[in-house]
C-alpha cells in the first residue's frame, strides 16, 4: 500500500494549511519550515505558490492522490 508522503495535520479556521507531517520521516513542520524545505529541494513533489500573500504549499499537477495535501 502506498503512504502519502506529506499530510497536512493542523489547519487555521479559514482552511488554510498550518502544519504537516513527513509520513516516512515522521517529522513535523509548521507552514513555514515546510515552504522552505520545498524551496530547498526537499519535496520535488511539491511547490509553493503565493495565496493571498503568503507562501503555500501544493502538490504538484500530476494524476497521482498520494502527494495531495490534506
């Protein structure tokens, strides 16, 4: 069975993505820590786009779910 690699767990009350977590590592970052290991080349799967000014992280188009943030 195939795991998905990063789950958002915590959300604000608008929805917006907070905190998340490394499936495979079992590591957790806040929003911020997850941007910049993106922006670093961590999560190829991942890229971050800029919503109502502040980075955020999506998964990247493709027909895959098991890199889908949620």
């Amino acid at each position: 069975m195939l795991t998905k690699q990063i789950s958002a767990i915590a959300k604000s009350k608008t929805g917006r993505n907070l905190q998340f977590r490394d499936n495979l590592t079992g590591r957790v970052m806040n929003l911020k820590q997850f941007t910049e290991a993106i922006e670093s080349g961590k999560y190829s799967r991942y890229h971050n786009r800029i919503v109502r000014g502040l980075k955020t992280p999506c998964s990247n188009p493709d027909y895959s779910r098991f890199n889908n943030l949620s």
